[in-house]
C-alpha cells in the first residue's frame, strides 16, 4: 500500500493550470485519469486523511504508486485529452460504460455517385450519414419501406445494382414504384441524388413540409382530373403519416433536441437517451454505466455527453440538449460540443411544459433500463455462481449461502412501525416464503424492531400473532421455515447487525452468520468488527446482496404503506364516542367506503351487527358534525 507522503509530489510542483492527470499502480499501468480546472487544487484532494475519502477514492489511492499530468490550456482542451486517454488505456477505476446492445441506424452513403438507403449496425464510416440510432430494426425497415414510395431511392445492394445495370432491367422494386431506377438511366445522377436529399431531408424533421406540398399536388390532379395521379399523391401522404405516427410525439413545435436523463443506483447509473428532431423522437438509446467512483447525477449525465458526442462519425449534434440533471462543468461541455457542431450549442434542465414531460418519460426509460440490466445479470446461473462464492470468500463462510434471509424496518417517524423479510435461494428470489410482520410496539425503534423480527423469525413455536389494539388487518406469520439461512443480512449498520446477533444469541441460534448492508456507502457491517468490509465495487456478490438489500426494503415499503392508508381510512371514526375499532371495521366492511357511511342514514346504519339505535344516532351526528366544523 502507498502511503500519502510517497505519492504526493513535492509542495508547489503542481500548477493551479488546468490539465489532465494520471495514477499508476506499482507495475506503471494507468489505473484512473482525471481533468481538472487547476490541478494542484484537485490533486490535493487525493492527498488528505483516507479516512475522509470516499472508500473507492480511497481504494484507488491506496493502490497507486505514482501520479503526473499534462497542463493544457483551456478546460475544454481537458475534457477533450481525459476523454482520449480513458478510451486509449481503459483504467480500471474510471466508470464504465455497458451497452450490450447493438442498435440500428439509417445509413446513407453520400459518396457513391448513386447513394443507397440501408438499416446497419456497424461502426461509423467517412462519407455516410446516419440517423438514429433506433429502438428496433424491424420497425425502421417497415418505415424505410412506407417511405421509399414517397422517395424512390436506390436500396439495394451494389451486386444487385450491377446485374441490373448489365442486362438493362430494373429489379422488382423499379417495377413497383419504390425505386426511381437510375440502374437503367430512367433518372439521372443528379435527379437521384435529389431524392436522397429529399429524404434525408425529411429524416431530419421536414416532414410537414412534405406533406402540405403533397396536399397541394393532390388537390391540383384532382381539380385536372387526373385522378390516378391524385391517387398515387394520396397513398404518399399516408405513408409520410403513418411513418411519423411511429414515431412519438414530442413537442407541438419543430424542435430539435437530445434528451439525456439518468436513474442511478450507488454501483451504477442507467442512461437514456431521446433524438429528437422536428418535434417527434426520431431515434433512442440506452445504455448503463458503472461507478468506479463517487459521482452526482450531474457528473454522471457529464460523463454520458462526453462518451455520446466522441463517438466516430457524430455530426447531427442539436442546439439544444436537454439533461435530468445540472452539470457542474456545463460551460465547458457547451463550449466542446459547439466546437464540433460548429453553432452554439445549450445545455439546459426543463422546468416545465411538454420539454419536462419528455424528461419524466426519459427519466422512467433510464429507470427501466438499469433495472433490465440488474435482471439480465440476476437471471445468469454462472453470474450467480460468482456472486455466491464471492460472499463465502469475504465473510470466510465454510460454505456459499445458498440461502440468503434479508429483514428491514420501515416506519413514519416512529409512528405505524412493520418489518419485512424477504428470501434468496440461488441467488434468486423465493418470493412464496417472504414475510411481514407488525410490530407490537409500534413506536420501537430501529434496533428494537429488528430484535423482534429477528426473534418471531427464528422463534420455535409458531403461533398466531395477536391482533393489534387497533384492530387493523395482520398479515399472520404463516408455517415455521423449514430450515435456516445460510446467511442473515440487515438493512443497516452495525447497531442493527448487533441487536439482531443479540436475538439471536438469546434464542441459542449459532449457526447463522449475520451481516449488515449500509446504504451511504455499500459497506458490510459484521457484529464484532469496529470497521466495515468494503468489497470490491465490481464484485458480483456485492451486487447479489444489494439487490437482496433492496428487494426487503421494497417489500417494506410496500407493506407499510398500505398498512398506513387502512388506519387513515377509518381514522375519522375514532373520536366517536362509544364507537370502537371492531365497530368501525364493520362499518367499514359493510357499506365499503367512508363516502358511503357518510352518506347512510340513522336507520341505515342500524343495520350493521353491533350498531343500535343510540350507537347511530351518535355515528351520524358526529360524521356530520364533523362536516360543519370544517
């Protein structure tokens, strides 16, 4: 391990310029790269109490030997060099970029004399242009194919187009109109050329224009009465509608935007990304990124503008970005992205109207795709496999946790408390052996509500638990587990893994290792050590017990809140004197709703088992004195 005095470098030898710097670990190898707008001041930084640190700084510090940089002279030049470098050498603790997906684009190659139209998936080429990228293949070929009657240009394959050349015919799609067939000369160079920029045109947002100039010419033959030509103009105008009813509409005007919101968890961020041009999300795009260090959701849509504008071949950059988050370096980033877009370019976050709309939309697509990625790498058995061993491993169990018990608290300021528990077997939910429970305490804090849990769960005996005095609804504890858990998590720190060991203890229980899962941090809390375990940000059993972790804590969640909205539901009988909970439960039951009691007359309500005459009359009085006083 480096200590600090070793790796920082003299007093005064860092420049307050900015520039670009570079750790390395003993063997030399680039192990994280970094911008800064003055580098002694970021530098420093690194260079304080590990304790302070944040764990994964302090882990990258802890495993570097060495550190230099390059002094450049403006931040933009910084962003530019960081980005080069991240991608030249790949360091292990800058973020990661996952995208196991290969989208579709619309590609035309404006350097051959007769341009094609074709949906590829392959790397940027000089001399095309692309749109896109899109969601499916299948549905930009069903578009392609509605436009080419409206822009008959050339889509098929150089071989094809020579063979025709040679014999002198058109293939079918000359014969059907959706090819102006210039491999037969019936338009020139120029005039096919033409069409492709009408198209690319139209891909661009143009398509109104298109349509009403369309219109004019439909009407035109049908006042001429030339009518078959009125008929062809009209099936062209569908398919210029039914092409842009694919795609979703955005805004009411002819905007042209990049939407870009982020959901993020601590380990990783899944990113989202809208095309938008002329008012209508011509093209999208997800993919997940994975922390190697401590970033804001700013930071993180930074990171993803960096990564989304470098790539080879992008040069439909809009005016306008609009992001889920402030970033910090925004000046720096507008003033990079107008370099290569060559106009200004803004970066802004959309308060309010249809722009805001379409963030929320973005923002539940990231969410979506950070959670599609969590389930792709949860349903892999050999991933599985990996996490289990990892976790023996770290917490040097005899064997892996085939069964992993998790238990959270939930509660509103110490008021209507309930635990969850949830179970992992296999690295997988067993969904049929979760479990809530009620506190008998409902004003017990953390640590006490975990003891009990702990207790009722490993309790012997299995009895009923007794109904609350509330009388509100209780989800009994069902049959006794068959066995133990391999290993006991708790959503918490160390003074919840204690109470629950302590639980444990006093019910002879020695067989079943309990840890603690923090949320600030991801750090591993064991009963008898002072200091957390941090393991490893990419460890896959890491993100076995974090996903575990919050799969009780949504349970919980879920519980809790619809425990909380019975009680309110019959909280306005409970100042009714002589009216009890078992009473208003019953009202409850038999007329369905409060509305409905409300509404019920004295005789009305007589009719609920328990209700008499003085008992109604008191029902009724107190609901609508209730109303007059309000």
């Amino acid at each position: 391990m480096a200590h600090e005095s070793d790796l920082r470098p003299p007093v005064g030898s860092i420049p307050t310029e900015p520039g670009v710097y570079r750790f390395r670990d003993a063997t030399g190898r680039i192990i994280y790269v970094g911008k800064a707008r003055n580098l002694r001041s970021r530098l420093s930084n690194y260079f304080q109490d590990p304790e302070l640190l944040h764990p994964r700084t302090a882990s990258m510090v802890a495993t570097a030997r060495d550190v230099d940089w390059v002094v450049v002279g403006t931040e933009v030049e910084a962003l530019t060099l960081e980005y080069a470098w991240i991608k030249e050498f790949d360091p292990r603790f800058n973020v990661k970029f996952r995208d196991d997906k290969s989208y579709p684009y619309l590609a035309f190659n404006l350097s051959d004399p007769f341009p094609r139209v074709a949906v590829v998936r392959e790397a940027k080429k000089s001399g095309t242009r692309y749109f896109g990228p899109y969601a499916h293949a299948w549905a930009l070929r069903d578009m392609v194919d509605e436009l080419l009657r409206v822009f008959p240009m050339r889509s098929c394959r150089d071989g094809v187009f020579r063979r025709a050349k040679q014999v002198g015919r058109p293939c079918l799609l000359g014969y059907i109109d959706k090819c102006s067939a210039p491999c037969v000369g019936k338009v020139t160079e120029d005039e096919h050329r033409g069409i492709v920029l009408d198209f690319c045109s139209f891909m661009s947002g143009n398509g109104d224009g298109f349509i009403k100039q369309l219109e004019i010419q439909m009407a035109s033959a049908a006042e001429d009465q030339r009518y078959e030509d009125a008929g062809r103009l009209r099936d062209r105008i569908g398919a210029l509608r039914r092409s842009t009813e694919r795609n979703a509409v955005a805004f009411n005007d002819d905007t042209d935007a990049d939407v870009i919101a982020v959901s993020e968890d601590p380990l990783e961020a899944g990113v989202q990304v809208f095309h938008v041009r002329g008012g209508r999300i011509r093209g999208e795009r997800g993919f997940v990124l994975e922390k190697a260090e401590e970033l804001t959701p700013g930071e993180v849509v930074g990171k993803s503008l960096q990564r989304l504008y470098s790539e080879p071949g992008i040069n439909d950059i809009p005016r306008e970005i609009l992001v889920s988050a402030p970033v910090e370096e925004a000046q720096a980033l507008e003033s990079w992205l107008t370099s290569l877009r060559e106009g200004p370019v803004h970066l802004r976050v959309p308060a309010r109207g249809d722009k805001k709309a379409l963030m929320e939309t973005a923002v539940k697509n990231a969410a979506h795709t950070l959670q599609a990625h969590r389930l792709k790498r949860a349903s892999d058995l050999t991933t599985r496999s990996i996490a289990l061993e990892e976790i023996r491993e770290a917490l040097g169990l005899m064997e892996a946790p085939l069964r992993i018990e998790c238990i959270d608290i939930s509660t509103t300021m110490g008021e209507n408390t309930v635990g969850s528990l949830v179970v992992f077997e296999d690295g997988l939910p067993k969904k049929s052996d979760y479990r809530s429970f009620i506190m008998k305490n409902e004003r017990a804090d953390d640590t006490a509500a975990v003891s009990e849990v702990v207790t009722r769960r490993f309790t012997q005996s299995s009895a009923p638990v007794q109904a609350p005095a509330n009388d509100l609804p209780v989800v009994e504890e069902k049959k006794r587990f068959a066995y133990p858990p391999g290993l006991l998590v708790i959503d918490g720190g160390q003074p919840q893994v204690r109470a629950a060991q302590d639980a444990l203890m006093a019910l002879g229980v020695t067989d079943v290792p309990v840890i603690g899962l923090a949320k600030r941090l991801e750090e591993v809390w064991l009963p008898d050590d002072e200091d957390p375990l941090i393991l490893p940000r990419s460890s896959e059993g890491l993100y076995l017990l974090q996903r575990v972790r919050d799969e009780s804590h949504r349970f919980a969640i879920t519980f809790h809140r619809k425990r909380r909205g019975k009680a309110m539901k019959s909280s306005i009988l409970d100042d009714i004197s002589g009216l009890g909970d078992v009473r208003a439960k019953a009202l409850l039951k038999h007329f369905g709703t409060m509305k409905a009691v409300k509404a019920a007359t004295v005789e009305d309500l007589q009719q609920v088992d328990g209700v008499g005459p003085a008992l109604a009359a008191r029902i009724h009085e107190g609901l609508h004195r209730k109303d007059a006083t309000k």
